[in-house]
C-alpha cells in the first residue's frame, strides 16, 4: 500500500500544473457567469445561490469534475511533463499498484476540486454581495439586507449535493468518487478501440449516479422499478469488469 501511495503522490506531481489551470478557469468562468448576471441582466439583490443557479453551475461542474479527472490521469504518462523520463508506466510495481495508483491520483483530484469550489464559492460570496448592494441601491435608492453566507451556501442547489446531510448521501457520493475515479483511471490505461467499451460503460455508470443523486431524497423511489434495478446491476457488473480489464491491459503492454 505504500508503494502504491507514493506511486500516486508521483502522479500528483506532474499533474499539479494542469490541475491548476483547469480550475482557475472553472472559477473565472463562475465569476465571469455572475457578474455579468448581476450588471446586465437587471439580477442584483437576488443572491449568490441564485446566480449559481440560473448560470447553470449545477452543470458546470460535473463538466469540470470529468476534465479534472482526465487531466490528472493525462498528465501521469506525460514524460516530457515529467522532464525526467519517468512516468506511472515504468516506475517499479506490479500492475494493480500501477492502476490503483493512478485511481488514487485521480479520486484525490476529485476531493481537491470539490473543496476548492467550496472555498471559491466563500470567496466570492463577500466581493458578489458588496457588489449587489451597490448596484441595488444606485438603481433603486435602497437594498434589501443581503443573505448571510450560511443561507447562501443552504439555498444553493449543487451544494446541496455536494455537501451530505444524510447517510445514504455521503454513501453515494463515496460511491460516486471511488468508481469515477476508477474509470477515468481505465479509460486513460487503455488504447485504440478499447476506449470505446470503456467510455460507454462510464457513460451508463454516470446516468445511473445522476438518477440516484436526483432521488436519494426520496429513498422509497430508488428501486422501485425493476428495469432501473437491472440498469444499476448491469452498471456495477460492467464497470468491475471494466477495472479488471485494464490491469490486464496493464500486464500485457497493452497501455498508451
């Protein structure tokens, strides 16, 4: 397991640099989005959950969080990244410490991105609502007393996905983690036409998250059809096979 770890926080390394420039284009782009909601758009009073909302940010991120996870498998094959002829591929270790290594990178960038949404989102929150204040009372002579920062953060619709309130949410989200990391980790180990199986596996994988994250607060609907349970089964079955495909991929040569 050490060997395993350290083989990750190497891949870290050499994806650090592109980690970081994804998502200081996901928070400009959030900003960009807000402002210009706030100036043009006649928004201002209406708070930062409800500009996350009508900009689409619900949406937005997922989109970040897939590139987060490409990027940081990308970077781990990288060698002219590396700058020393050493990637995930030919430092030692067996071929599951190779692939868990790399579904380690990839679920730690996961944690990491969605952290720093949480901490922009603090950010941005006082600046946004100076702002809002501002204009309102240019426009109208006077402003509403703004919402305070912990009524922002529980109005906001992808918070309140992100951000577990109850057990069997912070089991999905766990869930959602660990096999978006796994396949994202076997998409970028894989080549040629293997991509295929594997991107439409994680395609089915991810339309079966998306529909247990839209009802986990309703419990009583999850499994109640038996063509959506046959869905989800097929789902795990396939994306277990997925996993152990590329390891053996990884055994016999056959990654990029």
């Amino acid at each position: 397991m050490k060997h395993t770890l350290t083989l990750a926080a190497w891949n870290f390394r050499l994806a650090r640099r592109y980690l970081l420039a994804l998502w200081g284009i996901f928070a400009a782009q959030q900003l960009a989005l807000v402002v210009f909601r706030i100036c043009w758009q006649g928004a201002a009073g209406m708070g930062l959950a409800s500009h996350y909302y009508f900009t689409m940010q619900i949406f937005a991120y997922p989109g970040f969080y897939l590139l987060t996870g490409l990027a940081a498998g990308l970077a781990t094959h990288n060698s002219r990244r590396a700058r020393s002829g050493y990637t995930w591929a030919t430092l030692p270790g067996t071929p599951g410490q190779k692939f868990g290594a790399k579904a380690i990178t990839i679920a730690a960038a996961e944690v990491v991105f969605a952290a720093w949404q949480f901490v922009w989102y603090i950010v941005e929150f006082y600046p946004v609502t100076a702002l809002e204040v501002h204009l309102a009372r240019k426009l109208y002579g006077a402003a509403l007393p703004p919402a305070n920062l912990y009524e922002q953060v529980v109005a906001n619709n992808l918070f309140s996905r992100l951000l577990p309130r109850r057990p069997l949410q912070l089991v999905i989200l766990l869930g959602i983690l660990a096999l978006s990391a796994l396949l994202l980790a076997a998409l970028d180990t894989v080549r040629g036409w293997r991509k295929l199986p594997v991107f439409a596996v994680g395609g089915l994988c991810a339309w079966q998250c998306f529909y247990l994250v839209t009802v986990e607060q309703h419990p009583a609907w999850m499994f109640t059809s038996a063509s959506r349970n046959v869905t989800i089964a097929l789902a795990a079955v396939l994306a277990v096979l997925t996993v152990w495909w590329a390891v053996r991929s990884i055994r016999r040569g056959e990654t990029c």
